[in-house]
C-alpha cells in the first residue's frame, strides 16, 4: 500500500535528512581534520596531496643517504687530521736527527812519495771515477798532473765528494751526503794507485754508525706504520674515502642530482712518505725524507680543501632537501586538511536548520491531524 505524503511533511522530511547528510559530513572532518578524505570529496586536489606527499616521503628516505653521506666526509677529515699530526711528527723526527752528527764514509789512501805534488808519469794516465751516493766523479788523470790536480778536480760542486791530502802525505776521500761510497779506476788500476787509493765500496761499520740517528730512524718508521693503520681505520659505513673508496650522495628521488666523491690513498705510499734509508745517517737522505714530508703535508692539506668543499656542499643540500619537505608537506595539507573553526561552525548551523525542520514537521503533521476533528 502506498502512502502519500504532505507536500509540508515531505519538505520537512527531506530538510532533515539533507541536514543529518551533511552533518555527517562535518562531523567527519572535525573528526579526521581533513575537508578531503578520499578522492570522491576533491579528485584533484586528493591526488594532488598525494603526490607532494609521496615525493615528500621519497626524500626523507634520501635525506638518511645524505646524513651518512655527511657523516663519511667529516670522518675522512677527521683522518686527515690525524694523519697531518702524525706526519708533522716523523718532520720533527727528522729534523732532529739532522741535528746530530752526520756519519759521513771516506777512504784513506796509501802514503804518497811527495804528497799532494807527486806528479804522474805516462803509467799512470788513465780514469779515476769515485761514485758517492750514486753520482759518478771521473777525473781523467794525465803525465804530468798532481795529486793535487785530482784533488781539485774531486772538490767540484756537485760531485758530493770532499778530497784532502793530510800531514800522513796520504789522500782522504770523504762522501758528503754519507750514503755511500765507491772506488773505481776504470782504465788502469795504475790510475787509482797514482793517488793511493784501493779500488772497492767503503760499507759503513757499527762503529761508525751514530746510534741517535739509529734509534730516531725506528722512530720515524714507526711513525709511517701509524700512518698506514690511521688510514685504513678512517672508513665509515663501510667507505673509507682515506683508502681509495668512492662515495655517491644522491639528492632527489630520481637520481638526476647527485654528487660523486673520489676517495684517495693516503697511507704512506700513497702519500709518497718512503721509509727511511740508511738508519738516517747520511743528511742526504734526511733531507730527501724531509722533501717527502713536505710535500705529503701539501697533499694531505689540499684534499682537506677538497673534502671540506664536499661536505659543505652535502650540508647545504641536506639543509635544503629538510626545508623542501616541509615545502611539500605544507603544501599537501594546505589541499587537504580543514579549517576546524570553519567546519565547527557549519557543523553548528547544519544542527540549527536540523532542529528547525524538525519543528516544521512537528507543524505539518499537525496541520495534517486537524482533519481528524471533523470526525
């Protein structure tokens, strides 16, 4: 059976249940803080939301990558600076054995008939070459010359020698740099007899071993092998950038931003740091050893640069990839969410209008009931 209905009571019926629609409504997005719950509510700007949302939770994943990232440039600066301690050491090291004594290898020749004048005759002619720490003197002996001729040849510039006939009327031949030293006559041995001196190397002799620069050349190893374990214990995470690793810093979801860092080898070979020759006791290799220092301390300072501009860079790009996710996550809201006093307020006229619908269905089904006093 159907049963109609006033166009009163319809319209109050209808008002009511338009408002508990809507009520629901409101009260919904008090509830969630949302005017967009689901696509049905605002497509675009639901879809819009979660777009900037997802990008937004893309790059909090990567902001991790670039804190790690930072995190292994500053510990391969750290290494650095250890390392430039360590090396500024065996330079102290060094420095201090060039203090002490040099143990310098010479030979002494036989007595000469006359000293320094002794003259050659055509027998002796010939080749007098001396090697002294690997640089090679030849001084060609004629009838005629002195010992004191080859003595003037010898003390040249640049030969590292150092030649004297003593009051024993016997011939000294000194190495400078004291690394070494070797007699030659490479024509006749008549040559080499002329000046008295005994073809062969001079090899240095505990006893003439300064024990000083003995123990400061263990030193200065020591200092070398800690420079080899500092580098190989500056990895983080898995990279050492101070042992050849190389480091990727992604900054966007897409890996179209990204900042490659080569790492390099900073043990001491890689800082040309060489061990030291000798136990130190010629200054020559002092000198050669402080050289390699110097310039390992140039190296160690101009990749400090390197990695310092690296890392700033990393910082500002994770500065900026925290600021853009606020950026975004803003952004997504502002779509999204609602504006509580707004929504409150709607809420509170939607129950208004729906108690006075239902006073006006409370009239018209009065209006309706008065038919039934005519019965």
């Amino acid at each position: 059976m159907s049963i109609s209905l006033s166009s009163g009571v319809r319209g109050a019926l209808t008002a009511i249940q338009s408002n508990t629609a809507q009520a629901e409504i409101q009260q919904k997005r008090l509830a969630t803080g949302k005017k967009v719950n689901s696509a049905i509510d605002n497509p675009a700007n639901f879809f819009t939301s979660q777009g900037l949302k997802s990008r937004s939770s893309d790059l909090s994943r990567l902001l991790d990558g670039i804190a790690q990232g930072a995190k292994t440039l500053d510990a391969a600066d750290k290494g650095i600076k250890s390392i430039s301690k360590l090396v500024e050491a065996a330079q102290g090291t060094a420095r201090q054995a060039l203090q002490n004594a040099s143990t310098n290898l010479s030979s002494t020749g036989s007595a000469l008939t006359g000293g320094a004048a002794k003259v050659a005759v055509s027998g002796d002619a010939g080749t007098l070459s001396i090697n002294a720490g690997g640089v090679q003197t030849d001084v060609v002996v004629a009838a005629g010359d002195t010992v004191q001729d080859v003595v003037d040849a010898l003390n040249v510039d640049g030969t590292g020698l150092k030649a004297e006939v003593g009051s024993d009327n016997k011939l000294k031949v000194t190495s400078l740099n004291g690394e070494s030293l070797n007699i030659l006559a490479a024509s006749t041995d008549a040559t080499s007899a002329f000046v008295g001196l005994t073809e062969g190397a001079v090899t240095r002799t505990a006893s003439t071993t300064n024990t000083t620069r003995e123990s400061l050349s263990k030193q200065f190893d020591d200092l070398r092998t800690q420079i080899n374990q500092l580098s190989k214990d500056t990895g983080y995470n898995g990279i050492n950038l101070l042992n050849g690793d190389q480091l990727k810093v992604v900054f966007n979801e897409k890996d179209t931003s990204s900042l490659t860092i080569k790492g390099v080898t900073f043990d001491s070979a890689g800082l040309g740091v060489s061990a030291s020759k000798n136990t130190l006791q010629a200054d020559s290799d002092i000198k050669s050893a402080l050289d390699e220092l110097t310039t390992a301390i140039e190296k160690l300072r101009a990749q400090a640069s390197t990695f310092g501009s690296n890392l700033s860079v990393v910082q500002n790009r994770q500065d900026f990839t925290k600021d853009f996710i606020d950026t975004l996550e803003t952004g997504a809201d502002q779509l999204v969410l609602a504006d509580q006093n707004e929504e409150a307020a709607k809420l509170l006229t939607l129950n208004t209008r729906s108690q006075l619908s239902q006073t006006a269905l409370t009239l018209a089904s009065q209006a309706d009931q008065g038919v039934l006093r005519l019965f």
